[in-house]
C-alpha cells in the first residue's frame, strides 16, 4: 500500500472543492468542512481558495451561515486578502449593516484583537458620520457604532461633533436610537457640553 502525505491528502480535498466552494460556504454541514479546511490545512495550499471567497465577501456576509465562513476566512487569511474583504464590506455598509448576518461580521471586525480593528473601527464611525441622519435611525448601525465608541475615545468625539452639527440629529433627538448615542454612559461626553 502506498503512502500518501498530509499535502496530498490536502491538495486532494481541495481539488475535490473547486467549483463548490460558494455552496459549501453557505450549507449547514459544508460550513463546518470549508472552515475546518481554511483553519487547519497548510496556508500554501488555501490561497486559491481564499481568494475565491473573498471575491463574494457580500454574498457571504448575507448568509446564515456564509457569515461564519467569511468570519474564518478573514481570521486565517494573509493580510492582503483581509485588506480585500475590508474594502468590499466598507463600499457596500449600508447594505451590510442593515443585514442581521451583515451586521454580525462587522461586530467582528471591530473586536480587539482582530487584525486591523482599529482601523475598521475608525472607517465604520466615519461611515456613519458621513450619513448621520440616515443611520441614527438604524439599530444596527448605532449597535455597532456604540461598540465602536466604547472601545475609543477619539472616536466617540468625533460622533459627539458628527451627532451636534447635523442640525437634522439635533432637532429630532427624541428619536430613540439618536438618543441612545448622545445620552451620557459612565463619564463619557456629556451631551450639554456639544449643544
């Protein structure tokens, strides 16, 4: 009997994927396989691999389970490939932080400890200042902007300013969600002193 190594077996699996890849991303069952693929197979070996699904990082991003694969896709790629599903995610916010499973992976790419937080962090608050007066009104994009803000300072002055100078926000402060981010928590910024 011959023996086969640990890359052939690999190599093998994963000629046996090409073509399916999207389907198995976003399956039950063929998650579990894709991920286990993506953590524990050699780097070399799942770059095509990668690159295929970051190509559909939105797709992915909408899916129950198509989230789960983008999610360890980005915590196993190299950081080109992360730069790539950054850029997709951040051209498309509106549409992904209005989606329940859009919404989740931006939460985890805000995470400490994640590669490149700080700077997804910085473009998300700069997102949602840029339209305000749409997103204030949005659960998900203040859920995760709060996130954001919790976690730095020089962000949550810059939403302080974005939320006081829209004179759109200022006026309708009575809307919940406007609320919930000019309201004072612990010794953040007091909203008297932005009026």
């Amino acid at each position: 009997m011959q023996h086969v190594s640990c890359a052939d077996t690999q190599k093998s699996i994963l000629s046996a994927m090409k073509g399916h890849e999207m389907k198995l991303a976003v399956d039950q069952l063929g998650v579990y396989v894709l991920n286990r693929c993506l953590d524990h197979f050699a780097p070399d070996l799942t770059i095509e691999l990668k690159k295929t699904l970051a190509a559909q990082s939105i797709t992915l991003s909408r899916n129950r389970y198509g989230v789960i694969s983008l999610r360890t896709l980005y915590n196993t790629a190299p950081e080109s490939i992360q730069a790539m599903i950054r850029k997709s995610v951040f051209d498309h916010f509106p549409s992904v932080v209005y989606d329940q499973y859009g919404f989740y992976f931006l939460q985890h790419l805000v995470e400490p400890r994640v590669a490149e937080c700080e700077a997804s962090r910085r473009t998300i608050v700069e997102l949602f200042c840029a339209d305000i007066a749409t997103f204030v009104r949005q659960k998900n994009a203040i859920t995760i902007v709060e996130k954001c803000i919790d976690l730095c300072e020089s962000d949550r002055m810059k939403l302080a300013r974005a939320l006081f100078s829209n004179s759109e926000v200022y006026h309708n402060m009575h809307d919940a969600e406007a609320f919930r981010l000019a309201v004072p928590r612990g010794n953040q910024f007091p909203s008297s002193r932005f009026a």
